[in-house]
C-alpha cells in the first residue's frame, strides 16, 4: 500500500469515526429531549452549555434509577383521590389555606411514591425522570405558595395554585383525581357563580 493509500484509509477511518459519534451525540441529545420534554430546555437555558446541561440530566437519571419508587395500590389511589375531591370543595370557603393544603398532599403523595422530598430543587430534579412534563405547574403552584405566605396572591392565583397542583397529582396518582376544579368564590355583586373551566 501506497503512503497515500494509508493516509486516505486513516482520513476515511477518522470521518466515519467523526460520523458515528456525532449519530451517538444526536441520539442522546434525542433521547434527553423526548424523555425530559420542556425541562430539556429548562436546564439548558440554566447551564453554561448544551454538554452541561446534558451531563445534568443523565446524573438525574442515575440519581432516578437508584430510588425505590412503588405504584400506588388501588385503596391508597382511592383515598387520594377522595382527599382531593375534599380539597377542592374546601377551595369556595378557604383558598389560602387550601393551597396550603394541596402542598401538603402532593408532598405526601410524592413520598409515598418514594420520591425524596426534601429541598424543592431537589424534589423537582428526581421528578423530572419520569414527570417532566408537569413540573412547569408544580413550580407554578409552588410559587404562588409562597407568594401566598407573603401575602401577595390573590383568590385568582390561588385557583390557579390549585389547578397547577392537580397537574402533578394526577400525573403521580396516574390517573384523574376528580372531575371539577376548583370554584372562585362568587364576587357580592355577581348574580350568579363562577366555576372555572
């Protein structure tokens, strides 16, 4: 073989190399975005770099594969599901409190999944393995909780509170909890109710 023979082999070798591993980077990077959905780019936007941002999600993964989670069985499911309901009739007459509530019960919910649920950076970070597609509202409500501590949200937020919260509860209970959300409370001067939709 020539030495120009060898050099084209080596050049040829080296771009199918080049070839295969842009497919294999393509492929992650595919499947990270299909199994993290918006929090994808949520942690790219947060990280220095796409490669960042990347290695961030697989440790989450990993972190993901070594928690126990458990289904719920079907009294457990119940018994949420009827907790909710109860939640949400609540909402008329107490919506601050009620917020405060549904916090409460998702969190019981996720540990009882197994989920860690200590720091919220943290409980978000193991949720977005398989629950990525509901943490924009888990932040939402988690926001407008604390916003309501402060005193700063009103009974709209509260209700959107609530609504942001059902998102992930049902997405964990893995099925719809009950079928209406929950009502505003009437305005003195409306003449009739306001339900939302």
């Amino acid at each position: 073989m020539s030495p120009t023979q060898i050099v084209l082999l080596v050049l040829v070798v080296l771009v199918v190399a080049a070839l295969v591993a842009v497919a294999v980077v393509a492929n992650r990077r595919r499947a990270l975005r299909s199994r993290f959905g918006p929090e994808y780019d949520r942690v790219v936007a947060e990280q220095d770099s796409r490669g960042a941002a990347e290695r961030e999600l697989r440790e989450r993964e990993r972190r993901h594969a070594e928690l126990e989670l458990t289904p719920l069985d079907p009294q457990d499911r119940a018994r949420y599901a009827a907790a909710w309901e109860e939640l949400q009739v609540r909402f008329v007459d107490a919506p601050a409190e009620t917020v405060a509530d549904a916090d409460e019960l998702v969190s019981r919910l996720i540990a009882d999944r197994g989920y860690p649920t200590g720091e919220f950076s943290e409980q978000v970070a193991h949720l977005s393995v398989e629950h990525a597609r509901t943490l924009t509202h888990y932040r939402e409500a988690h926001e407008i909780r604390l916003r309501n501590e402060r005193g700063e949200a009103g009974t709209e937020d509260l209700r959107q509170a609530v609504v942001h919260y059902r998102a992930l509860f049902a997405d964990l209970l893995g099925e719809e909890p009950v079928g209406p959300r929950p009502q505003q409370q009437p305005h003195p001067d409306s003449p009739q109710d306001a339900t939302t939709r």
